[in-house]
C-alpha cells in the first residue's frame, strides 16, 4: 500500500486530503501536535465524515488512517523517508514547525535511497505557497542541498468549505468531521517531481498561479461582497445563508463576482472562458446558501485588516483590473462596503482588530489607512490609491 505523510489533522486535513487519498487505497499517516487526536486514530485507524448539504447526510468512513505526534522527531523523519507523497495542512504559522520535521526526513530520505524525490502538497490558502516553503528548507538544508531536485513543491488551491460543527458533537467523536460536497483538489500540475498519483478528485493544472487568482478573485471576493452589502442592507442578519436569499444582496453579490472574473479573462487570455466562470460563480453561491455550513456574517466578513489589504480578495482584483482596463465599480464598492463594516459574532461583538481598524479609520482618515494598513504604496499604488478615495469620496465611518 502506498503512503501519504499528512501535517496537520485539522478538518481540511481529515475532510479533504487525507480522505481523497485513503479512499484511493493510500495509507494516510497523520502528524500533528495535538496528542488526543494522535491517539484516538491509533486506536480506531478510521474516523467518520459526515457530507453536510441541502439533501440526508451522508456518512463516509475513512480507513487505513494512522498518527505520529509532531514532536516526535526520529519517527517523523523515519515516515517521510519512506512515503511514497506528503501534504502539508497546518496553517501559515504551522508551516515553519512542520518543514522543520520534513527537512530532516528529506535528509534521511537521501541517505537511505540517493536521489529519490518527494513530492509535497501544499494545501495552504497561501499564495505562493511554494516560494515561501521553498526558502523555509533552504535555510535548514543548505544551498548544497538539490532541493529542486528532490522535492515537489505542489502548490494548490483549496476551494473546500468545512461546516461549523456544535460542541457537543466534537465532544462525542474526537474525530468526526462535517464537509461540504465539494470534493476537488486543484494543484500545480508542473510542480510534481514523481508521476502525479491516481487519486479521485485531484484536478492537476498547467498555470496554478491562475487557479490560484480565481480562488482569490472569485470565491474569496464573493465571500465579501456579500457579507459587506448584506450587513449594510439588513445589520441584523446573522447568517450567510439567509442574506443570499434576499434579491438585491444576491444580485450585488453575482455581478459583482462576474466582474472580477471578466479581469481574471483578460489577465489570464485562454485559460478561462467567461461560460466557465459563470458557471462556477452559480455553484459557489448555490454553495454559499448551503444551510449546513452554519457560515455567518460576522466570520465571512471579519478580519478587515487582512481582507481590505493589497494581497488580498478586493484590491487584488482592483489592481488587476485597473492594469487591464476593465470595469471596476463593483469592486470599489465592495471595498467601500468593507470600511463600513460592523457585525458582530453571537455575542454582538466585533473582533478586537477590527475594532482598532474602525477606530484609525476614524480618527485619520481613508488616506492614511489605505498606505498604513491597506498595504498600498504612496508612489507605486498612487493611481489605485485616487482611484479608491475619488470612489469613496471623504467616506469616513461613524463610530
């Protein structure tokens, strides 16, 4: 049986990767930290998911499953020598620990086999995941180390939604995870070292930087551009879900979508058609009024810190446009709708940095936060910087 060397036994861990390759006849040996998790898989070797959808629940059982804790170094770097694929779903903070561990198995891989690459799958919403991980390694191995060589670094988009599931539900299973359908898992079909493994529902591409981009610009922006209109049109709603249902939230929410994914067309001539991306909008909001992902206003829409930022789901598709010469409007309004952003979670309160961000917003001004928070640069971003304060005009929140 081949072998899959999995950091992290969090839910996309367990709901999506490991699933996708033990259903696929892959052993799947999990390392993370966190010992009760390690431990309940060595005594069960399976664990259950539970698809959650508009449609009964569907129960899957995932076999052939196993743990290593993180901190138990030899034994991880034992498992990566000899693992025929590994993945990486820890987190950004994580992937420092976890590479830490990979380092030295790759290590011990070439003492015991030569030049035997390792193929590893980054499933992290990171943009360029690879770069990033690829420097971590070179300074544990060295530059005498043939990384390019003998390691795959696979970067991927991760479209998966996990279900918010109740506490009492995790008390009873340790294990149990809730998901969502949606089973595909894009990659970066060049990245790969070693033949691309038969497993259902990996979805391997020429130019991930693309994928990577309509993950960004279209699920992620969608994601906001309804959170922030539909808190501006009804303050008191609470779910996702339920905002989706009233029309004009809807409408706002698709056009705008089919905005950005007109600049990914011009950005990306030939990879995507605009029937394609149609259809993939009308899935993800079919997607994004699933009841069962319990997704609320307040998570969709909060952390405005790093979702207003340059790098991030509105001012990167604004840039993009503007340096396209495609239509905008929308998306400067949804930036517009984010400074005005207010919801709070079930207690009514509003995440501590969002919070702060109101507060600056308020005291000095658009301009200041656009360059000191927003990431955009005086100089080199000054065009989208008139460009987003004569769409705004001196738009400044009330406390």
């Amino acid at each position: 049986m081949k072998k899959l060397v999995l950091f992290g036994a969090g839910k996309i861990g367990r709901s999506f990767i490991g699933q996708l390759f033990a259903r696929s006849g892959f052993e799947v040996v999990f390392v993370d930290i966190h010992e009760p998790v390690i431990k309940e898989l060595n005594q069960r070797n399976e664990y259950d998911i539970i698809i959650k959808s508009d449609h009964p629940d569907v129960i899957i059982k995932v076999n052939n499953v196993r743990g290593v804790l993180g901190s138990e170094e030899d034994l991880v770097a034992s498992e990566i020598s000899d693992a025929d694929i590994a993945a990486v779903s820890v987190g950004v903070k994580g992937l420092p620990g976890a590479f830490g561990n990979i380092a030295k198995g790759l290590l011990l891989r070439k003492k015991k086999f030569g030049n035997r690459p390792l193929d590893i799958i980054l499933a992290e919403n990171l943009r360029n995941a690879d770069q990033y991980v690829k420097n971590i390694l070179l300074k544990i191995l060295g530059a005498d180390y043939p990384l390019d060589d003998l390691a795959g670094l696979i970067e991927t988009s991760i479209g998966k939604m996990v279900p918010i599931m109740p506490l009492e539900e995790q008390k009873k299973d340790l294990l149990l995870v809730y998901a969502e359908p949606y089973n595909t898992l894009i990659l970066d079909k060049k990245a790969f070292r070693n033949t691309i493994p038969d497993v259902k529902g990996l979805a391997p591409k020429d130019n991930i930087k693309a994928w990577v981009d309509r993950k960004s610009h279209i699920h992620n922006f969608g994601h906001v551009a309804a959170a922030y209109m539909g808190f501006l049109s009804y303050p008191s709603a609470q779910f996702l879900a339920d905002i989706l249902e009233i029309p004009c939230v809807q409408r706002f929410t698709r056009n705008a979508m089919l905005e950005s994914a007109d600049i990914l067309i011009r950005k990306y001539p030939g990879e995507f058609t605009k029937g394609e991306l149609t259809s993939h909008i009308d899935d993800l909001l079919h997607r994004f009024k699933n009841r069962s992902l319990g997704d609320t206003v307040f998570r969709v829409g909060c952390d405005l810190k790093r979702k207003l930022h340059r790098n991030d789901r509105i001012l990167g598709p604004l840039i993009d446009g503007m340096q396209t010469e495609s239509k905008v409007n929308k998306i400067l309004l949804t930036f517009a709708n984010g400074l005005r952003f207010r919801a709070g979670d079930e207690n009514g309160d509003q995440l501590p940095d969002d919070l702060e961000f109101s507060k600056i917003l308020h005291l000095k001004g658009l301009p200041y936060v656009l360059c000191n928070i927003c990431g955009l640069h005086p100089t080199d971003d000054l065009k989208v910087i008139k460009k987003i304060l004569s769409a705004t005009g001196k738009l400044v929140p009330e406390n």
